[in-house]
C-alpha cells in the first residue's frame, strides 16, 4: 500500500491506536472522520440561509456571521447557544473521535478519559441533531421568508457521519476493552 494512504488510514506506525488494529472496511474511519470535519467546516462557514426578519437577521448568513450579528443586535444568549450546538460541540464531537482514532494509544493514561468524553459525545450529539433539525423547520415554517442553502445538507451529513464514527469507534474500543 501507497506509504501516504497508509499514513492516512492509520497514522503513525509507531503508535498502538484503535486505527493500526483496524481492519476492512473499519480502515476507513480516519477518511469519515476527516470528511466529517471538512464538512462541518463547510457547513459552519458557507452561507446558511437568506432571511428576513429571522431574530433580527435580514439578508443572507454563515452560521458564523449569524453569531457575530447576533451579538452586535444584542442578542448574546442566542448567539452563545447557536455557538455552543452548531459549533462547539460538533468540533469536540470530532476531535474526539479524531483523537482516539489517531493519536491516543490503547495504553495511554488518556485513554480512560478519553473513552469518557467519548460517551459524553454520544449524548450530545442527539442534542445537536435535533437542534439542527429543529432550525431547519423553524427557518422553513416560520413568516420570516427563509431560504436554506447547501450548507444546511452539508453540516447535517456530518452530524449522521459524526454519530457513524462515534457508533462504530465505540464498538471497536469495546472489543478492544473485552480482549485486553
């Protein structure tokens, strides 16, 4: 196998991670997981929706953008919320699963808490879905004339690819955990 694509699907050679022990198709986790945060970046940074009159907004917005004209109207709950769900979490969400699958070993001191935030993810991330699918129907049913664009699809394909890493990571360390 091409050194770069093995690189890539399991990092560094040296290290005892859940990615060297993987096999088949379960090989390419890293891949979804890095897709998932291109995605998420994507989502969070391309235009979102164009509406008008949507808690104060009028015109057309990133997520990010809405969070900073949210705080300039005054509005700093909504916009630390919005932080919070659309973009706090879904980053810690990957990160973690980023980590585990590449960078903390099976015998690490970390691991345990990491196997911890990992569990934490799992809760949050249903909190995330509906959040983001909750401001989809409300932009879509509500009198402010909103349109969404692509990068509504774009941050909800990595929220679903976000939950499969996690699902799957989350089999795998217990394996891990039943032969150790």
């Amino acid at each position: 196998m091409h050194w770069l694509v093995e690189r890539t699907l399991v990092g560094r050679t040296g290290k005892q991670t859940i990615a060297k022990y993987a096999a088949g198709p379960d090989r390419f986790h890293g891949v979804l997981i890095i897709a998932s945060a291109a995605l998420l970046g994507v989502g969070i940074a391309a235009p979102f929706a164009t509406v008008d009159g949507f808690f104060g907004l009028t015109g057309q917005f990133s997520l990010f953008q809405a969070i900073l004209e949210l705080m300039k109207a005054g509005q700093g709950v909504y916009a630390v919320g919005v932080a919070v769900v659309f973009m706090v979490v879904p980053v810690l969400i990957v990160a973690t699963n980023f980590d585990l699958w590449y960078k903390i070993e099976l015998t690490s001191d970390k691991f345990e808490k990491y196997q911890r935030r990992l569990a934490l993810c799992g809760r949050l991330w249903f909190f995330v879905m509906l959040a983001t699918i909750a401001l989809v129907f409300y932009v879509r049913t509500s009198g402010a004339g909103g349109v969404l664009h692509a990068s509504v699809y774009y941050l909800l394909l990595s929220v679903i690819l976000q939950k499969l890493n996690h699902g799957r990571i989350t089999r795998l360390l217990a394996t891990v955990k039943f032969v150790d």
